[in-house]
C-alpha cells in the first residue's frame, strides 16, 4: 500500500511539473471572445497558442496570434505585415509592398458584407494610429478576419514583437470543427 501510494505520488508530481513547462514554454489553451476573427473563429472557440513558435521566430505575415493589447486584454488576430512591410488597401484588395495579395479567409465575409467594402481603403502611413511608411523593426501590423467588427492595427497601430505570446496550432473546441493550419499561405509570399 505505501509503494503503491508514493507512486501515485511521484506520478502527479511529475505530471504537475509536465504541466508547468509545457504552459510556460509550449503551448496554453485559449478562450475566443468576440466576433473580429468570425467566421475562422468564433465567440466562445477554445485554441492552442503554440508559445515555442514565437521563441523559434517562426511567426510571419498570414499566421493567427493571440497577443497582448494590455494587461487585461489578450486579442486574436491574423499578421498582415512585418518589419519592413508596405501595407495598403484600395478597392478592398490588400497591397503589401505594392503586390495585390488574393485573401481566401475573406470569402464568406465577403459573400455577406453589407457595404460596397470589406475593408475600407487604407495606407499605413496615413493612418492616425501608425503614420509609417513601412511597419517598424520589431513590429508587426494586425487585423481581425471579421473587418467591419475588428479593433486592431488600423486602431491601436502597431504591436511590439514582445507583446505576441505565440500562434495559433489548433482549434480543438466547438469539437465538431477541430482544426489545424488557419495560416493565410498567399501572404508569406510576399517579397520585400
């Protein structure tokens, strides 16, 4: 009996410390609040934050990040740009460094807008919250997929490299929508 009891013992320490490192420095589960990243995620979705792709550097422009906007805010949102990047929009087509980008995450919004635009026309260096010609040595340069519903860049401008707490690797909550991959493949492609 006491064998058996300090292996159970030994067992949930060492799942304890699992546990521990794997929050830290692998991956944390997130709750979805709002509707600005509709419909790749919606209120209420629960998500796996890989914090080791930040660590590796391996967040670039089409990824899905959960950042901190603040001390009490953690947002969702997909990187349009980073360091060095040209962002425009004109006619509802993105421009990064002067290249239309096609954006296929965009296509059921699109299918249901309201307005003549998706996305209203915009260049980061006119917009009040960045006046930049190009996002900034580490920076990066955020929307939310759901734009008429979206506080981000265009709003509160650029988000600090350290503010990022990593990308998004699965969806594992409404069960019947389980999902991997939400990256955005036609914006990494994008030369400089």
């Amino acid at each position: 009996m006491k064998k058996e009891l300090r292996e159970w013992f030994v067992a949930i320490i060492v799942a304890m410390i699992l546990i521990i490192v794997i929050r830290q420095f692998l991956g944390i589960s997130y709750n979805v609040k709002g509707e600005s990243m509709d419909p790749t995620f919606r209120n209420d979705d629960r998500v796996v934050v890989s914090k080791i792709s930040k660590e590796l550097g391996h967040i670039k422009r089409g990824d899905v990040i959960v950042l901190h906007h603040d001390k009490k805010h953690d947002y969702i949102k997909r990187v349009i740009g980073q360091a060095g990047d040209k962002i425009s929009y004109k006619n509802d087509i993105l421009y990064i460094n002067d290249q239309p980008v096609e954006e296929n995450y965009l296509e059921e919004n699109k299918k249901s807008k309201m307005f003549e635009n998706l996305t209203p026309d915009f260049n980061i260096e006119t917009l009040e919250s960045t006046k930049a010609k190009a996002v900034p040595e580490g920076k990066i340069f955020v929307l939310g997929d759901n734009r008429l519903n979206s506080f981000d860049s265009e709003e509160f401008g650029f988000v600090n490299e350290e503010q990022i707490v990593g990308k998004v690797v699965l969806r594992y909550y409404p069960f019947r929508e389980i999902k991997t991959n939400f990256e955005a493949d036609q914006l990494s492609n994008i030369e400089k």
